[in-house]
C-alpha cells in the first residue's frame, strides 16, 4: 500500500491516508479509470468532495531524513507527519521542529541543534536541554 499526504494552503500536514500503490489502475464508481502513477493518484485523492481545497502528495514510511532504511530511493525527504510541513521549493516533507533552537538542515532533511550531539554510550544517553541551549548526559 502507498500513503498519500493531504496538505492544507499553508503546506501544513493535515492528513495522512494509506491508498492504491502508483502502478495500480482502478475503475472509479463512474466507471472512470484511476491510477497508473504517482501523479495520477495523488490528483484523484486532492479531488475526493471531502478533500476540497487539500492537495496531495504521495509520502513513503522508509524515507527517513533523506535516506531510504531498505536501500532503495528516498521520496520527499521524510515520511509526512502531521502538523509538519510541505515545502514546495524542495519537495520534500518537514517534520515538526522539536525545539525553538534547532534549524532544519535540508541537504540531511533533519532538524539540528546549535551544538552537535556527542555520542551516546551503555552508560548513559545526551537529552537536549532547550533551557541551556546545550545536551545533558542522562545515566541509563
């Protein structure tokens, strides 16, 4: 299955529907042919009565900050979260900004702290502390 992303006029996520894999061609109720590829998909579902004035995009769980996690090619620079952002320009999803603090790297398609992340240990993890701008060791 394929999941598809509804976005609102201010590129916000507003939903986010599993639907018919690209390659498939469907008859509508009409008796009308859907599908076939991505675009054709994505046109038929921004045009559901329901999804008046959404447009859509078709959005893959296995794109994770611009890398495919199964070694195949990344779609939009992340799987659509809602609440998060479409940008246009890029073509690519935004999740939301975990702090006020860290910028979004769009190369990476990753938000970033101001400091860089030491590296995590058997002993202890780094939680970011938004109050000092800085990571904080946590003992496990």
């Amino acid at each position: 299955m394929a999941h598809y992303a509804l976005i609102n006029k201010d590129n916000t996520v507003v939903n986010v529907i599993t639907g018919v894999d690209e390659d498939i061609i469907q008859t509508d109720i009409d008796g009308t042919q859907v599908g076939g590829s991505g675009e054709a998909w994505e046109s038929y579902y921004a045009n559901l009565p329901w999804n008046t004035g959404l447009i859509c995009k078709r959005t893959s769980y296995n794109t994770v900050h611009n890398q495919h996690i199964e070694g195949g090619t990344p779609l939009r620079g992340n799987f659509a979260s809602v609440g998060g952002k479409y940008d246009p320009t890029f073509d690519l999803f935004i999740p939301i900004q975990p702090f006020p603090s860290w910028k979004f790297n769009y190369t990476k398609a990753a938000w970033e702290a101001p400091v860089i992340k030491p590296e995590d240990t058997e002993e202890y993890v780094w939680k970011w502390s938004e109050i000092n701008k800085e990571w904080i060791k946590v003992t496990i």
